[in-house]
C-alpha cells in the first residue's frame, strides 16, 4: 500500500489556477503567429492565472528534419533521429519566450529533459513514465509563463526521446494532469471538433462536447484531430481538454468524460479513405489459430482494425481483417509466413476499400442503430463489404469509389448537422472561460499521478463475462447492397435486440453474418432469422444456443500494441476457441463457446493482472 497522498506545499488552485495551452505547428509557424501565441499566454496569465504552455515544432520543420535524414540515409538510427527531431521544437520555444520577454512579461523555455520529463527508450514512439513538477512550479511560482517543449522527454540513460508524430498534445496533456492544471487548451489551425472532417463535408458541424472515449473510437476511425494517446492521458486524469482556433476566440470543443447530449446515438462519422482487406482462407477452426496469425501481426507492430472470422469449409474458417494500405506490403509478408505455418489455403487482399465508421456513445444504450446506417447505405446502392461493431462505434468496409457518398449518406442519416436539443455542459457561451475543476477532483487526479509508477501504462478496468447470449450466423448471402439492411431492419421489426455484430465476405462472393443476441430471445430471433434466409433464398442460419462474451476494456487497450494479440493467446493457451472478435480504442470482444466462459475469464484476468486496476478511482 503507498503511504496517503499528501499535497504538495504549493498546491493551491483555489487562488492560482494553472492553465497548460498548448500550439500546434500551424499555430507557430512564423513570427507573426509566434508573437500572437504568446498575446494569447499573456492573456491568461493576466486573467489570474499561471500559465504552461506547450509549443510544437514551427510549421512543417519535423517534415523537413525527417526530410534531411532521408536524404542521408533511408535508415536512420533512431535515437539519432529523435536527437535530430527535437531540434524543431527547441526552436520554438526559445522563440516563444523571446517573444513574450518583448511583449513586457517574464517567461522561460525549457527541453523535456529540462522539465524532466522522463520516458522508456522507445526512440521515435516513446511512452512517458514520469514527470518532475518541481522546476515548473519553481518558475511559475516566481511569475514566469513557463514554455515547455512538446514531443520530446529524455530515458533513464539521458538519452532525448520522442513520443510519436503528434506528440506535443500528448505532452500536454500530461502536464496538465501533473500540474494538477485546471484545463488543457490546444490551439490549432481548425476551430473544434467537427461531426465529420469539414475538408469533405461542409454541413460538418462543430460540436460543443465530446467525450473522451467517443474521441478516441473518431479519432482512430480516421479523424485526425489529436494524438490519441493525449485524450488517453485526459481520460485517465480527468483532464478537461479544449480544442480551440489560434486564430479567432470562438469557443471550440470542450473534451470530458460526458457526452454532448445523453440521448444522441451518434456524434460523429469518420472514413479512413486507405484501408485494405486482408483474408486468410482455409486455416484450422480450433483454438490458436488467431493467436498464430496475430502474434506475427503484433511483433512487427502493425496496427489492424476490424478482424472478422468467418466459417470455410469442413472444419476450416476464413479470417479478414482491415489494414491501412500503407502497411499492406509489409503485412503481405507477414500473412505469407502465417499461411506457411498454419497451411492454410490462400492469403487474398483488396485494396480498394474505404472504411466508414459512426461513433457515439447512446448506441450502447438504443437499439437499431446499426440497421438505420445498413438502411442509408442501401438506399443509395452501397454494397457493405465488412461490418463489425463495438458498443460504441459500427465501422464499415466500402469500395474505395462509394467512400465518400457513403460518409455524407450516413452523416445525413443520423441528421449529424442538426444541433441536439437537450445539450450543453461546458465551453458554451461566448467566452473562453475554462472549465473550473473542484479541488477534490484536482487533489484525487494528484493522487492517482502520485500512486502510478509509470504515467502512460495500459490501464485495463474491468474483464467482464456475459453468458446471457445466443450467436445466430447467415451463412451464405449473397453480397449485395442492402442484405445486412433488410436482414437488420426485420430483425428489429420483430423487436429483437442485437448486440455484436460481425460481416465477411465468404467464398464466391457470399456474405456470412453473425450476430448475438439475448438467449431468452434465441427462439423468437431464430424463427425471424428463418425467415430472413428464406426470403433471401439462402441457406437457414446456424446458430450457438450458448455462448460466451469476454470483454477487456480500459485506456490504452489498441496504442499499447500486443493487447488484441496477448488476449489470444491466453485463450488458446486454454484450448479456447474463438467464435467472433471485435475491438475498437477502448474494449476488445470476444465470443467464445458457452462451455468455456468461466475458464476464459480466469486465462484473461491472469494474464492481464499486472494492468488491471481494482474499482476504478473515478
Ligand atoms: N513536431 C512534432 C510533429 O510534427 C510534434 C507535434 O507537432 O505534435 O509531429
Ligand atoms: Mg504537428
């Protein structure tokens, strides 16, 4: 047990309130916008507070020094690299507190290894574990703005690290859950959070909230706004995250825990326009085999999205899952030693697809969300080529051509431009009045920060067992637009509730679906199944009277690599045979047979028991 958490001597936010703000690139990208940033830092500073702020690389300079390595070398060492990377930002913030120094105030830069900000030796993609707040409430105390490099930290052997692409709101983020600071300003060259990427859509609309995990499934479907390990730190720290414009004063978008409205089932729409399918055909149904495949997968680190497992032939079953088609070369390589191991039939891809996802945090709670998306894709001719589901977010596989008539269709099907009427916590109103954190919030925050020993570790809350469900599969369909509509549409006509969700493609072009559903409802949810197959004229479903759903969630659970992949071979180290399998940002879904739920759980909170928190703080 640690000892009871103290406050430090100088924490007082009820008199001094810390604001971190942090900007981005874009934001300082001359020395005109230099020179407006630090107006806006002095701003706050004169509104009472004492203020941190964070500053990126000016413009696209990371773009360059990338550019200048590949011009050495296509290989560079990393740790050179992240030597070679921080320059960018140790040049802005020099600048930054020059320019505040000539605006008439007191402020001082300083590296990460100078705040100490310590991380593990991952050079490029490094994780933080520890800050000092010492130093900065040294100098904040004595009436500097404090200008903190972002991106950058420093391991225990001084080595300088980096941590990732987009690194600078992860660095904020952080220092405003140390600091115990009252709110996160990001200033960017976009002025909040938008339904769906404006560049495409127009009638996008800016939203006043979002919460933490609604942002993480958007961001991680395609929507580039923030670096998602950041809202993984806001999420974990009770941060309140504002997204606001560099350039106008409008208030932007307020991230917290709650949602914009409570009954809305979508907040937003996303597409990833570059994704590529990948299949494995003919590779034994028994327990290991996704634990061969995506063993290989996590040890090259390539993040995949949307696995599928669909029955073959006599025994065997297909799996798919979707990639970015950057990666597809070298998952390619990858899938070919796996079809070796596992002498599996073929390996296919197609990568001509485009994936769409809708995200919000009601659709765990509302029923037909699914089918009214299935029904808007139908209704314009879009044939579906993959679904999966998680509680809170549908993602689906497009041919590349439809993407963005698919985006603006359900965008428009969920009504996403319109307002929602009963809405509106935080942000609103015309000023930038940062959201206010109690002091026990604030204190419990200092405490958790106090008690982790490394900041950024997975953080798996609970591992759940749900043995109330029954799992129907249509075997067969063929692949045409409007199948999953018309069989979701009749499946909820009869007021059947669906949970998971999960589509492939099968052989000669034939779609399988699986869905689970309440067992007291099996009987009832067969006959209509029955049905369905009859009026599509194919095959009748089959179906598991009995099975098991085992979920892991909790923050970090897709940009720790490996979860989805140490989940599997728990299972198949206890002879466990996987059924379906869904994953998104913050929980991983599997169904496996009924029979063996209770042995699952017992593998999964083994292996996980070194992250797994105990009744979670919050
Ligand atoms: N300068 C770094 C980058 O461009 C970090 C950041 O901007 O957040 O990725
Ligand atoms: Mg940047």
């Amino acid at each position: 047990m640690p000892p009871p958490y103290a406050p430090p001597d100088n924490f007082f936010p009820l008199t001094m309130s810390i604001i971190v703000q942090k900007f981005g690139g874009t934001s300082v990208a001359d020395s005109k916008k230099i020179l407006a940033a630090a107006r806006k830092a002095i701003r706050a500073k004169m509104d009472g507070h004492q203020v941190v702020t964070v500053v990126s690389a000016m413009g696209q300079n990371t773009d360059v020094l990338i550019d200048l390595a590949k011009q050495i070398t296509d290989n560079p060492p990393p740790r050179e690299m992240d030597m070679l990377l921080a320059t960018g930002e140790q040049v802005s913030v020099a600048l930054m507190a020059m320019a505040i120094h000539s605006l008439g105030h007191e402020a001082i830069s300083l590296t990460g290894a100078q705040i100490g900000i310590i991380t593990d030796s991952t050079h490029t993609k490094a994780r933080i574990h520890s800050i000092s707040t010492d130093r900065i409430h040294k100098y904040l105390d004595r009436g500097n703005i404090v200008i903190a490099a972002g991106f950058q930290g420093i391991d225990d052997a001084f080595n300088i690290t980096t941590l990732g692409r987009g690194g600078s709101d992860t660095t904020a983020v952080a220092l405003a859950a140390v600091l115990g600071a009252v709110s996160c300003e990001i200033y960017t060259d976009v002025d909040g959070v938008y339904t769906t990427d404006p560049r495409i859509m127009p009638e996008a609309r800016r939203v006043a909230q979002i919460s933490y995990d609604e942002m993480l499934e958007l961001a991680s479907a395609g929507a580039a706004v923030m670096h998602n390990r950041s809202i993984e730190f806001a999420k974990n720290f009770s941060v309140p995250v504002h997204v606001r414009s560099s350039f106008s004063d409008v208030p932007g978008t307020m991230i917290v825990h709650e949602p914009e409205a409570p009954n809305m089932a979508v907040c937003g729409a996303a597409l990833s326009k570059d994704e590529a399918r990948v299949t494995i055909r003919g590779v034994p149904d028994h327990p290991g085999t996704a634990h061969a495949i995506f063993s290989r997968i996590a040890a090259k680190n390539i993040p995949i999205d949307m696995i599928v497992q669909s029955e073959g032939a006599q025994g065997m079953a297909d799996m798919s899952f979707s990639v970015s088609r950057d990666d597809l070369g070298h998952i390619m390589q990858v899938m070919e030693e796996a079809k070796k191991e596992l002498n599996a039939e073929a390996v296919t891809f197609d990568d001509d697809v485009a994936k769409v996802s809708v995200v919000g945090l009601g659709m765990a709670t509302q029923t037909g969300v699914a089918g009214a998306m299935f029904t808007a894709l139908a209704e314009k001719g879009i044939n579906i080529e993959m679904i999966t589901t998680s509680e809170i977010k549908i993602s689906v596989l497009v041919a590349r051509e439809h993407a963005v008539e698919a985006l603006r269709t359900v965008h428009g099907a969920f009504q996403l431009s319109v307002p929602p009427r009963d809405c509106m916590k935080h942000g609103e109103g015309s000023q930038a009045a940062p959201m206010k954190l109690d002091t026990p919030t604030l204190l419990r925050r200092l405490e958790k920060v106090a008690q982790l020993e490394r900041l950024e570790k997975l953080i798996i809350d609970e591992i759940a067992l749900d043995e109330t469900q029954a799992m129907i599969t249509f075997v067969g369909l063929a692949d045409i637009p409007g199948l999953a509509a018309q069989t979701f549409d009749e499946l909820a006509e009869a007021g059947i509730v669906v949970d998971m969700i999960v589509q492939s493609i099968g052989r000669e072009n034939r779609a399988d679906i699986s869905v689970t559903v309440k067992r007291a409802e099996l009987e009832k949810s067969l006959a209509v199944a029955k049905e369905i197959a009859k009026s599509l004229s194919c095959p009748m479903p089959t179906y598991a009277a009995k099975v098991a759903k085992l979920s892991v969630f909790g923050t970090g659970i897709k940009s720790h690599s490996g979860v989805a992949s140490r989940m599997f071979r728990a299972l198949s180290e206890s002879r466990i045979n996987l059924e379906l399998i869904s994953t998104s940002e913050v929980r991983i879904n599997v169904v496996v047979d009924g029979a063996c739920g209770a042995r699952a759980l017992a593998a999964l909170k083994k292996e996980f028991a070194d992250s797994l928190v105990s009744g979670n703080g919050e």
